[in-house]
C-alpha cells in the first residue's frame, strides 16, 4: 500500500477513510471527539486526553462530547487536527508522508479554508500530494454520469449541485441549512414532547442514532398523520441502556421539515423549491437533462421515502413536459417491507467519456476512462484493481468480497460484514444482455467512491498539487487546480 492515494471524506457526522481502488471506505467512524467530564476521573487514573470516533461511544455518559464540523465547515482546527491524526495513524495506519492525500470537500468552500487545510496537510502531515475535490461530482462520478444534479444532504448542510460534463455549474449551486443534524434536534424536540427526557450529549447520540433507524418521509403528509392514530402505528425501539421508546408519528413528523422547515422554526423553503430553483437557474438547454438525473447523496439524502416524495414534489412545480428522475446510491433502509428504490440504469461508457471536465481531456483522463468499463449501477470498475469485486453478479445471490484484504471497522468488526448489511441489490436490465436481470450490490458512501475512481487513474497524477508546487506557488495554487 506505500505510495498508493488515500482518500478521505470528513463529514459533520461521519468520516469515510481508505485506499484509492478500494471499492469501500477502509474505515468509517463518527466525526467526534470526547474528553472525559472531571467527575468521572477517579485518583490514580490515568486520564486519556481525547477520545476520537468509534471510543466515545466505548464510554457514554462519561465523556462530553465536540464536533469538529458544523454545517459543513471546520470550527475548531485543533480538533480537526487530532481526527485527522486518528484516521491517519490509528485506523488507516500509515504514514502520509509517503500517501498522495485526496480530500473530498464541500461545494462553496471559501478559498481561505481550502488553503488552511492545504497548509496543515503539507507542513504539518507532510503529504507529498493533495488534492480537493467537490463533494457533489465525485458523487455523480459514483454513479457513472457526468451531467446531472447532486443533492448532497448530510449531517451539517444540504447541497444542490447542477453538474454538466463533469463540471460544478458554480453560479447555481445552493445550500440550504436544514440537514441531519437539524432533524436530530427536531426529533428530540418531538420526543420530550411525548415525555422522554434527552439530556446529555451522550443521549442524544442515542436520539440520532433512533432517528436514522427508525425514521421515514411520509409520501402523502395527511394521509399518514390519519394513520398515526391507530395505536398498532406504534413501535418500541430499545435503547443501549436497556430502556424502550414507544415511538408513533415522529417517526415521519420529523424528516416533513425537510419539506416544510416551519416545523423547526425557519423560514427558508423545502429541498423541492431550492433544488428547482437551482436547476432554473441553469442555462435552458441544459435543465432537461439536470432535471432528469438527479442523484440523492449522504446520510440524509437516503432516509427511507426521501426520493420518492422528492420526486413527486419537484415535478408539481416543473412543466408536465420536464421529465424528473431520482435515484439513489446508497439505498434506502426499508419501511415495513415496502421499497422506495428506483432501479438505476446502466450508463454507456461511449456516452460518459466525452463529457469528461476539459482538464481531465488535457490531462488524458479520456483514454484512460475509456480503458475501464461501466457497470450496471453506474460504478467505473477499474481493471485491475477492482474488478473482482465489482463485477456483475449474473444470476447469483451473494455480496462480492473485496479484492484486496479484509477489511476492519474502527471496531473491530469485519467491514465486510458492515458493507453487507449497507448495502443493498439493485435489479435492472443492462444494455448488453436485454432480458437478463443483473445482481449487483450498491455500495455506501457515493462521495468517497467517486474519490475512489478519480484517484485510481493512471492519468490522474498531473492533477495533484505537489508539494514542490505547495513550497513555489504557496496554498493558492490549490484552489487553481481543484474544480
């Protein structure tokens, strides 16, 4: 593994480490940091300065508990620091002095952020390359096209990103301020109303974690409020402490203030109007095809019925004549056994590599895009390096191993397993055998995916910002080169 790139994906929630050519993260972990409270230290105890990631959740109750990210933007350098020495020496092992670092990061990054993670990486890490990339097209690499719009809706800020030929269409990029971690809050609001008492930064880990688990976006708001009222709507969820919640409405009264943000007291409007006006912004000749391949990333962007009900109320407020298309890279966790999935179609190769971004033209990205092939849920399987387990499963009921090691979980725990459990089957027609249904299995984490492929390409050296550039040019020359 020496020399090979390491992409990373910080988010406000959770952090996604790896190897470049990997077909998952290495290592996933929650982007949070704990130090013990004072009552909690007994004399004679060793106390540890910081617990990072997976280790706070080893010591609920104990530890008082700080994010490094908040609505997508780094506040406490220092902090940050430390979760990027974690993932670098403690999950992933490695030195980076000797790893090419590719880091993923938000759309409307201000220049000055993206310098100061420039300056820590080079002097204080020492990485011998860098490069930032846009977190919305490296999702849509993911799923094998180069035009589209990406919603990225994670735990800190929503994005919509128009895309065409693999290129941020900056001026019509949005962001809207309601996400994960805004519906956590709504979510505990909803359930100290019902009488449950959340207190601690510990508990509402707790709440977070319910939320995601539980949680759904109701297709028709009404219709699923009448249905609340039967008592049998009712589910119990255990906590780790033992203690059970009988959770009702909020389950799906939570994730509405994605369409309706007065219920959490703001006056901004839905993801369905900003991810219209975005689109609306864009050129005419260009919506048809933004408004038709709209791609729904993070952990958000894949609660259960999000793309269903997104779907539906985008296209009340477009023209009968736009055709609107979601789809999911992450799929969906289920409700009650139903499916809100939408089968992916397999993109042509021929049909992706023109649309490649004019520096990676120039660069040869082109041909070597083209050495690959697509499959069919859009992934770039690179030959070579992870086409074991990426090929398509014909006619087969199993999850493809990894085509290098196994791999662990911050835990300890096989992340093979993880990836199993994560993941889900898509079944779709592909273009080269009409009539035979495919089995593939969608990974987790689009984003890091797509800094998977970038990264893996031959061609992709002349990309990097080196070191040698860093020291002539200074931390400029990292927004010159990043799209």
């Amino acid at each position: 593994m020496v020399d090979t790139p390491l992409v990373c994906d910080f988010g406000s929630g959770v952090s996604k480490v790896g190897f470049a050519g990997m077909e998952a993260p290495l290592v996933v972990f929650p982007t949070v940091l704990g130090k013990l409270r004072h009552d909690n230290v007994l004399v004679g105890m060793e106390e540890k300065d910081w617990f990072i990631g997976a280790e706070t959740q080893t010591n609920p109750g104990k530890l008082v508990l700080q994010r490094p990210i908040s609505r997508a933007t780094v506040t406490n350098w220092d902090h940050m620091e430390k979760v990027w020495h974690h993932a670098f020496y403690q999950m992933l092992r490695v030195a980076p002095e000797h790893h090419p670092l590719l880091l993923t990061e938000p759309p409307l990054t201000p220049s000055a952020h993206r310098e100061r993670v420039s300056e820590i990486m080079f002097e204080t890490f020492n990485v011998p390359a860098l490069y930032l990339a846009n977190q919305g097209v490296l999702s849509l690499y993911a799923s094998g096209r180069t035009t589209g719009t990406t919603i990225e809706s994670g735990e800190g800020m929503t994005y919509f990103v128009p895309i065409t030929d693999g290129c941020p269409l900056h001026q019509s990029t949005m962001q809207l301020d309601v996400a994960g971690q805004d519906l956590t809050l709504h979510f505990l609001q909803l359930l100290t109303n019902s009488g449950h008492q959340f207190v601690s930064s510990a508990d509402q880990e707790c709440a977070r974690d319910v939320k995601e688990k539980s949680c759904y976006v109701a297709l028709d708001f009404e219709k699923e409020l009448a249905k609340a009222e039967s008592p049998a709507f009712k589910r119990t969820y255990q906590l780790p402490d033992g203690q059970e919640l009988d959770i009702g409405k909020e389950r799906f009264v939570c994730p509405e203030a994605l369409f309706n943000t007065g219920l959490i007291g703001r006056t901004s409007q839905g993801v369905h109007m900003v991810a219209s006006r975005s689109i609306f912004s864009c050129d005419p000749a260009l919506r048809k095809s933004l408004f038709g391949n709209i791609l729904l990333s993070g952990g958000t962007g894949c609660c259960s019925g999000l793309r269903s009900r997104l779907q539906r109320e985008v296209a009340a407020v477009v023209s009968p004549t736009i055709v609107v298309k979601l789809y999911v890279l992450r799929y969906e966790t289920e409700k009650q056994g139903e499916s809100d999935g939408l089968e992916i179609p397999v993109p042509v190769m021929a049909a992706v590599a023109p649309f490649l971004l004019p520096s990676c033209r120039q660069c040869g990205l082109t041909h070597e895009l083209n050495h690959h092939i697509v499959g069919p849920v859009g992934l770039l399987v690179l030959r070579g390096v992870s086409a074991n387990a990426w090929r398509p499963l014909v006619e087969r009921n199993e999850t493809p191993g990894p085509a290098s090691s196994p791999r662990l979980s911050e835990s300890g725990r096989s992340a093979d397993a993880l990836q199993h459990r994560r993941t889900r089957r898509v079944h779709g027609q592909t273009g080269g055998a009409v009539g035979r249904e495919w089995s593939v299995c969608v990974p987790p984490g689009s984003c890091w995916v797509g800094g998977s492929i970038l990264c893996s390409l031959s061609t992709f050296k002349d990309m990097w910002v080196t070191k040698d550039e860093y020291g002539h040019i200074g931390s400029s020359i990292v927004s010159r080169k990043s799209f």
